[in-house]
C-alpha cells in the first residue's frame, strides 16, 4: 500500500463541505487527515473490538448464561426470547444512531464521539449482564448491550464512504472483514475460556473495546464538522431513518436483501454452534473443542478474505465473490445434513469459514458503492448494516425457532436456501459490476 496525500487541515471543512454536498457513494471523499495507510491498520482492531461481543456473547456466554440461570429444559425457548428482542433493538439502534452521527458537529467530526460513547455505555450495559439473575434481567441488559454498541458500530462502519477512495475500497473492506471475522470468530474462540466464569469473561470484553475503540478515535482523527451545514430535524425525517425508497434506489435495496439472507443463513446455523454441538451432535464439553472450531473457521475465513479483496479490486469485480460465496458455504452445510458427526462439522467449520470470508471480503465495498448520499452515509448506512447485525443476532431466535418447530437438521436446508436466494439478490445491481 502508498500513502495517499494528506490534506492541510486548513482546508478541511472547505473540502468536506463540498463533498458532503454533492456526493454520493460511488464518489471518491477527502483523503484521511492522517493518511490512508493508518486507517486501514487501524480499522482491523477497531472492528475486532466490537466483533469480539458479538462472538462471544449471544454464541457462547448468553446461551451458558440461561441455561445456568433456567435450565436445560427452557434453554432453546428463553434464548429465543431475549435474543428476539435484542436483535429488533439492535435493528432500531443502528440506523437512528447513523442518523444521529450523521448530524453531528463538533471539531472531532461526524463519527467519532458515538464510536466512544457506544463503547463506554456498551461496557456498562455488559456489566450489568454479567450480575442479571432474572429472564427479565437479562433481556434488559442484553438489549442495552445491543443498543449501545450499535451505536458505535453505525458510526464506525461509515468511515469507508467518508474517507476512503473507490479504489482501495475492496482492499479496505478486506482488512475491515478481517477484524469482522476474526471478532466473530476469535470470540467463540475466547468466549469459551470463560465457559464457566461468565461475568469475568463480559468485563474483560468491554475493557477491551473501550480501550481499542478510543485508540483508534485517537489515531484516526477525522475533520471537524462544525463548519458543515447543519440538517434541519423533522419527525418525518426522522421516520426516514429506516426507509430508503427501493424504487428510487434499486441498487441499495437489492445489496440490503442479498446482505440479509446471506447472513441469516450463515449465522443461523455457526451462531446456533454451542446447542448444535451438546444437542445435535452428543458433545458432553463443548468448551473443549470450541477454540479448534473457530481457529479452523478463522483459517478458511482469512485465506479467501487476503486474496478475495485485492482480487476484486484488481479486476474490478464484486457479484462473481458473492455468486462463489454462496456455493461454497451451501456445499459446507451439506455435510452436517447428511453426516451427523463432529468430523462433519469441523470440515463444515473450515469451507463455510473460507466461502463465507469470500463474501465478507468484497460485500462492504459493494455496499459502500451503492449509497444514494453522501450527507446520509451513516444513516444509510445503519440500514444496510440491519442486514448484518440482525442476523447476528437473531440467531439463536431464529434457528430456536426452527428447532422447536422441525429439529436441528432443518437448519441445514434452510440455511442452504437462504443463501442463494441472496446471491441472487445481488444480480440486479447495476451500480457494481
């Protein structure tokens, strides 16, 4: 990677303003004040930060969480509750905190105080977990753990359009898919080292993405927004902030679909890892081969991720990575269907690992390119990221419900179905080649 020219901070809110005004996402922004080499550094940890909870709480510490607190026999239908209700938090969150980031001026910008109080009330709200004793306990402390950090992430997840060149964008998201992932899946990862020290586990959490997401504020500072045109606040407006009209905006509506099923296959079947592995497939301790797991998902994951992204770049192509994406990780949930056996599902882990990181590598350059405008980046934004967040989330919610209704192994072909209906979903764009 080069460096990319800094600009004189004296011409900053000239600059900014201009492409605040005119912009859309398949417009090139301001160069970063601080070079573009460092913000692609930086932005690995900064998702790592946030992608660690989400690994590690609603798949690994939340489900051992409810089942200590009431028991085998309830476990599947109360993880359903407080997960359901958590994810339509996090749906509502994201969007309104991108619109709230989005109007924001202050000489540090648009986005980075939001990244540091979603990370401080995150860590609050995580402690609060850690001592809930009661369903209604928990499904308030989740869902503020959930609001909160969305909070940060809308705002985090609107630095590509805001400052990096459609160029990079592939090779940008690559290194941001990485932080994603390796979150997501390292938190699995060390989630299950506090298998059975739930509330140290949360508090370690939250210290780190406090700690990470402020350095990452710190060392990436942003222009100041208090010369840009402040946006008038209406209700209607406001109601806005989970709408962005189909019509007017095919592109964006198909890249949000494909995102949205995508996902919710993916996750509905390696979210829902800890209940398959005790219930589907007899694990007695399945803290002991978590961390295999996730360190073979986290292989197959980084190797297409590296290569994916510059690939994409290189020839200028996004859909085919998705198309590919699809096939290989509908292949992987093949196995466990029809082999219920570990070995199945370690060799499942690997190849979903790899199509998936394929995916993973080129979807947030797709959809950075598909923005309608530039004044709404983060709003848009916190729309398009429902479509990753919720399915995350909603995991467990989804597939309990699943498995109440027609066992574990309907999972599988669910997953498979729902997956290339969002490959699918990526074929009208006509923005992204």
């Amino acid at each position: 990677m080069t460096s990319e020219p800094e600009l004189a901070p004296a011409a900053a809110p000239m600059t900014e303003n201009t492409f605040m005004a005119t912009a859309s996402g398949n417009d090139d922004p301001p160069a970063p004040l601080k070079g573009l080499r460092r913000l692609m550094v930086w932005i690995i940890p900064a998702n790592l930060g946030i992608f660690l909870v989400w690994g590690a709480v609603p798949g690994i510490l939340l489900p051992q969480q409810i089942t200590m607190l009431f028991g085998e026999e309830d476990k599947v239908a109360n993880l359903a509750i407080v997960a359901t209700i958590g994810a339509f938090a996090a749906m509502i969150a994201q969007p309104v905190a991108g619109q709230v980031s989005d109007r924001t001026r202050t000489r540090f910008g648009r986005r980075a105080p939001w990244i540091v109080i979603g990370a401080l009330a995150g860590g609050l709200a995580l402690v609060g977990l850690a001592f809930a004793n009661s369903l209604v306990g928990v499904i308030v402390a989740w869902t503020l753990v959930q609001v909160a950090y969305n909070f940060a992430q809308g705002p985090l997840s609107a630095v590509m359009p805001d400052r990096v060149p459609l160029k990079r964008r592939g090779t940008f998201a690559a290194l941001s898919g990485i932080g994603l992932m390796v979150g997501a899946l390292g938190g699995t990862i060390v989630g299950s080292f506090f298998f059975n020290s739930i509330a140290l586990g949360y508090v370690i959490f939250a210290v780190f993405a406090v700690v990470i997401l402020s350095l990452f504020v710190v060392f990436n500072p942003d222009y100041s927004s208090q010369e840009l045109q402040p946006e008038p606040f209406t209700l209607v407006e406001f109601l806005k902030t989970f709408w962005v009209n189909p019509v007017k905006h095919p592109d964006f509506f198909w890249a949000f679909t494909g995102r949205l099923l995508l996902y919710t296959g993916y996750f509905a079947v390696t979210g829902y890892q800890l209940f398959l592995l005790t219930d589907y497939f007899g694990v007695e301790h399945p803290e002991t081969v978590i961390p295999l797991l996730g360190l073979l998902s986290l292989v197959g994951i980084i190797i297409s991720t590296v290569v994916s992204g510059p690939i994409s770049d290189k020839v200028g192509r996004r859909k085919p990575f998705v198309f590919a994406s699809a096939a290989v990780v509908s292949l992987a949930f093949l196995l466990p269907w029809f082999w219920q056996d570990l070995n199945a599902w370690m060799l499942m882990t690997f190849i979903a690992g790899f199509g998936f990181g394929m995916f993973q590598a080129v979807d947030t350059a797709l959809m950075s390119e598909v923005l309608p405008s530039a004044k709404n980046f983060a709003k848009d934004l916190g729309v398009v990221n429902i479509a990753a967040t919720l399915p995350q989330t909603l995991a467990p919610g989804v597939a309990g419900a699943i498995v109440l209704v027609a066992g574990y192994q309907a999972l599988f072909p669910v997953a498979i179905v729902l997956g290339i209906l969002g490959a699918l979903a990526v074929w009208p764009i006509k923005a992204v080649r």
